[in-house]
C-alpha cells in the first residue's frame, strides 16, 4: 500500500489519554456533561479496512460512544461493551473518524470510560 497513514490525537477540555503504545483512554471519567474525543485521520487507498478494539463501560442509555465517520455520527453505544469495529475505505483518499465518550449531567456507571485499542490500517 503507497500511501497509507494513520494519525491519532486528541484535544480539547478533556482530551483521551494514550495509556500504551496501542491504547487510548477517553478523559472525561465523572466529568458531568461533559464530552472527550479521540481523532484518527487516516490516508488510504480503496478497498482498505481501518479496525478497532472499542471498550465501553458507561450509565446504560445515557453516557457512551458516538463513532462519527467524516461527519456522519453513529447512534449512542453504551452500557458494558466490547466490540471490535471496522470501516471500509471506498475509495482512494482521506478520511476522519472521532469516537466521543458523551457524558449527561447525572450518574457514573461502571468504569465511567472508553477505550480504543489496536488500529489497523490493512
């Protein structure tokens, strides 16, 4: 593959803390109202597949994940997850994906967090 590359980063109030080589760990646990987001700008060729591991553990129905794919916004996971998520490359280019840990003002459940492990780019 020519040019394929992969950046992660994260800003903002709460940004998502690297915790490994390979993990990332969103920044806003008992922060009220409150939201941390991870970015992974990728360049890719058609035909290629970004994956992550995705760890989600957060008051059922109220705090969790959205996956936003060059602005097109997933529904809300949350609850105890562990899932592995993957997206195909259409075609040759760039592309942005964030995954926010959203937060509402009440309740912190489980680890009050999520975390992203192992991005590929194949």
């Amino acid at each position: 593959k020519k040019n394929s590359e992969v950046v992660t980063y994260s800003d903002g109030a709460y940004p998502w803390i690297q915790t490994s080589s390979d993990t990332w760990m969103s920044g806003n646990k008992g922060e009220g109202n409150t939201e941390s987001t991870l970015t992974i700008k990728i360049e890719h060729e058609a035909g290629q597949m970004l994956s992550f591991d995705l760890e989600v553990s957060s008051e059922s129905g109220y705090d969790g994940v959205v996956i936003s794919v060059n602005g097109a916004a997933s529904s809300l996971i949350s609850g105890e997850q562990n899932l592995k998520r993957m997206f195909k490359c259409k075609a040759d280019g760039s592309s942005t994906i964030t995954v926010t840990y959203r937060k509402d003002g009440s309740g912190s459940y489980g680890e009050d967090c999520a975390i992203v492990r192992n991005i590929r780019l194949e």
